[in-house]
C-alpha cells in the first residue's frame, strides 16, 4: 500500500531522508544531523515543506520543497529522491503531483530543481523533461586529490601579492575577534555572489545580517574546512570557504564560495586564496576537494590549472507554469 505522510521533523525522519539520499547520491555521504540542523534554522516566513512516500510502511522516497525570499517568492526550489529499486514505478509522479497541489497558495509561478549526468538521476531527469521543465544551466563539477597538487611557483604569487599589501588570513582564527568582522564578511559574499551566475528568471536575493549569522556560526561550528580572506587597507576584498562534513565524509572538503571584488580580479587573488585554502586542508588531513562553477565561469580554468578533473555535471531545470 502506497501513501504518502506529512514530515514532522522527528529524528527518525531524517534518517529516513537521508538513507534514501545515500542511495541515490553517487558521490556523497548525507548524514541526517546536517539536514537536521539545516531544518531548524529555516526561515520559517517562507513557505516550506517535506512529503515522505511510503509502500507498506517503509520509507521509499521524498520530495522537499521551499520557496524563494523576495524577488522569488513565487518560485519553488524543489528536490525529488526514490529509492532506485522503485524506479519505473511512477512514484515520482505521484510526489510531483501532489507539491503541484500543496504549493497553489503562494500562487507559484516558478519551479527550479537540480540533477546530475549520472544513471542515478536518469529517472529524475525524465520525469523533468516529461512535464516540459527546460535546461536553464550547466554546472561544471570538479574534484582533485589533495596528494598530487603541484605547489610549485605558488609561494612566489603569495610573496608577490604581499608586497602588494594583500594579507590572506584564516578566518575563525586570526580575523574572528575583531569587532566589524562578520559585517565585512556579509558585504563581500554579497558582492561577490552578485557576479556567479544564476538561471535566467531567478533574481539574487540578500538574507538579512541576522540571517547570515546564523548560518556563518553554523558553518563554523558544524563544518568548518577552513575560509580564507584576502585584505588589503582593512578591507575584505576576496575570499574563499569550504566545508567538511565530519560525521559523514571527514577527509572531503566541499567549496562553497571563491571570489573577488571585480576591482582587484586578474592579479592572481583567486589563485592564492585556493592555495592557502588547499594547504590547510592538507593539515587537517583532508584529501580530496570537490568544487564545481557555471559552465562558463572562467574560474574552471584556475581548478583545471591546480590540478581538478571533471566529474559528472550538475543541471539546473526551469518550469515556468501557466497564470
């Protein structure tokens, strides 16, 4: 018997979530603390919610689904995971139908998901193409183990970039106390995820400080990889961050944000920020990196540079609905 339940925020429900994610994930390992911590740090003004599919009381896939802030607020951001034994079955429709049905009250006008070019979302990709969702973005996902990166002829750019006044410092350790810190930290992310590109339709939105707060001491109280910020004359002016989720994978780091304000670009910022950043990594025993950009952000060209290898891309599917 087939149906589907309200999800409730009960631990074992994010264990069920996150047995299900392990066994379509073909590269990474969820751990249900993480999802969890994620949920009740929720903006709950938003529209947001979970379905869990169930075939004779067992867990058998979900679908989660939130709406945008701002701008977006009548776009939905959606996930949709089956347990690949059931593939063929028509459950994703069923859960699919039913988020059409629950989210007619913001009047969504929007609907954007994510896959992977692997066999795992085949089904999922289908689906998506069946109900004229279109290809709004390619991402290029790359990864590299830490133990054949060349360092060679870096130390000369961070020696040069040092005599230009630019500072690369790790954040929770040497910047963490000073009083405008996490001030100048929000401005720069913001300045600096302006300019990575989005799907055609979905507008950048900026949390509110408080907002980004919460979310900063969680990453650095729950994943913390290391984050790097460059300075000069007191002001942030690039920065780089990534996360390692212990309880699940210790030894992979995962990038969140590389970039730099565009007055200061093409002197080799970016390049140093990912050394210093990869070096620490190094010491805390990490040895692989994964990191991923828009197809045509020409940042691919420094990974590739540093030793990155292509995995399977990420594409980002657009629906636009009817009224």
């Amino acid at each position: 018997m087939i149906d589907i339940r309200k999800f409730k925020g009960f631990d074992f429900q994010f264990k069920e979530i996150a047995m299900i994610s392990n066994l379509v994930n073909y590269d990474y390992v969820e751990h249900y603390s993480y999802d969890k911590g994620n949920w009740l740090m929720r903006d709950k003004n938003l529209f947001q919610d979970r379905l869990l599919l169930y075939l004779d009381n067992c867990m058998i896939g979900f679908i989660s689904y939130e709406q945008g802030k701002d701008e977006n607020k009548r776009t939905i951001f959606f996930d949709l995971k089956i347990n690949p034994i059931h593939n063929g079955k028509g459950y994703r429709k069923i859960l699919y139908q039913k988020m059409i049905k629950n989210i007619k009250p913001i009047r969504c006008n929007k609907l954007l998901t994510e896959v992977y070019e692997h066999e795992h979302y085949k089904n999922y990709q289908k689906l998506l193409i069946t109900n004229k969702f279109q290809l709004v973005q390619r991402n290029r996902q790359y990864s590299c183990d830490t133990k054949k990166i060349d360092f060679n002829g870096y130390d000369e750019l961070i020696k040069k970039l040092e005599l230009e006044g630019i500072q690369l410092c790790e954040s929770n350790k040497e910047l963490i106390d000073k009083i405008d810190h996490y001030q100048k930290l929000e401005y720069l992310e913001w300045a600096v995820d302006q300019d990575i590109p989005i799907p055609d339709g979905i507008k950048r939105t900026r949390n509110s400080f408080e907002r980004f707060l919460k979310e900063k001491l969680f990453f650095e109280q729950e994943c913390y990889g290391t984050e790097i910020i460059a300075i000069k004359d007191c002001e942030y002016i690039g920065l780089t961050n990534l996360s390692v989720y212990y309880r699940s994978e210790p030894f992979k780091a995962w990038t969140e944000t590389t970039g730099v304000l565009k007055k200061f670009r093409r002197r080799g910022i970016a390049t140093a920020l990912k050394i210093r950043a990869i070096q620490k990594l190094i010491s805390k025993g990490i040895t692989e990196i994964r990191t991923d950009n828009e197809f045509n952000n020409p940042m691919y060209k420094i990974n590739e540079k540093l030793g990155f290898y292509s995995v399977p891309d990420s594409l980002e599917y657009l629906k636009i609905l009817d009224g």
